[in-house]
C-alpha cells in the first residue's frame, strides 16, 4: 500500500472511531428518555388525578352546578361559549358564565367520551345534550387542565 493510501486509511478509521464515540447507542437514549419520564411523573401527579378532576367537572355539569368546582379553575381560564362569551376569565368570572349557560339548559345527559390524560395539558371532551326552549338540543364541550400551584385545574372550558 502507498503511503498517501495508508494515511487516508488510518484519517478514516480514526474519524470512524470518534464519530462511533458521540453518537449514543439507541438503548441509551431509551434509558435516558424513560428515566426523565419516570422523574417527570414523581413530580407531577397524573392520572389518577387527572381523572378525578374530570369527573368531578363531569358531574357538575350533569347536575348544572359548577359552584362547588370554583376551587379547581386556574387564576386565568380561556372560555369560549357557543353563547358569545370568549376570551380569558378569573375562575369566579368562569363559574358565573358556565353557571349562567347550563341554568338556562335543562341538562339530559353528559359524559366525557374522549381524553388524553398525559402529557402537561391533559384534556377530556364529551357532548352535552339539553332541553333549551322546549327543543332537544346539544353541544359538545371541552376541558383542559394544566399543573399550577402542586394541582391541576382547569384552564381552558369551550362549549360549541
């Protein structure tokens, strides 16, 4: 072999050698991934939590009462009503629009039939069927949550 061909042998083998070297292996980017999932959890409660506070949003809106639920809406809320009201809203602003909506609504049945549960805004959807002015009527609706303070809360409350 040539001397110019022995030296671009060993530059590639070398270069080879070092690129190997930075480039984690994929078992250990796994590893990584799961352990900072698993220090994410320990942190921030989900599901369990996550589901209570879905139901009990669920079942105030069955019984029209959301007075109770005040306590788990975020200092800020964004609320987009079917009925005209939209933007951001304390959390006593947000109870007196969602109570003034569903007292005007003879509530029939609702039941959140979609979630996601993980991840930092989890979100639960479903659709509310209602007697408005003798007339069998429904929207859907949807909640989002988010982690403030060491608890979740609502922060987003759309019916359309």
């Amino acid at each position: 072999m040539r001397p110019r061909a022995l030296v671009l042998t060993i530059i590639v083998l070398l270069l080879g050698h070092t690129l190997q070297a930075q480039v984690p292996d994929i078992r250990s980017l796994k590893q990584k991934k799961a352990g900072a999932a698993r220090q994410l959890q320990g942190r921030i409660p989900q599901r369990a939590d996550v589901r209570r506070l879905f139901e009990t949003i669920e079942l105030g809106i069955v019984r029209s009462s959301l007075t109770e639920s005040s306590r788990h809406f975020a200092d800020q809320v964004f609320v987009n009503m079917s009925s005209g009201e939209s933007g951001y809203f304390s959390s006593n602003q947000t109870v007196s629009i969602l109570q003034r909506y569903l007292s005007s609504r003879t509530s029939l049945s609702f039941e959140f039939s979609r979630f996601s549960e993980t991840g930092t805004t989890p979100y639960a959807t479903g659709r509310l069927s209602y007697v408005s002015r003798g007339r069998k009527e429904s929207a859907q609706v949807y909640v989002s949550l988010r982690y403030q303070d060491s608890r979740w809360v609502v922060s987003q409350f759309n019916v359309y």
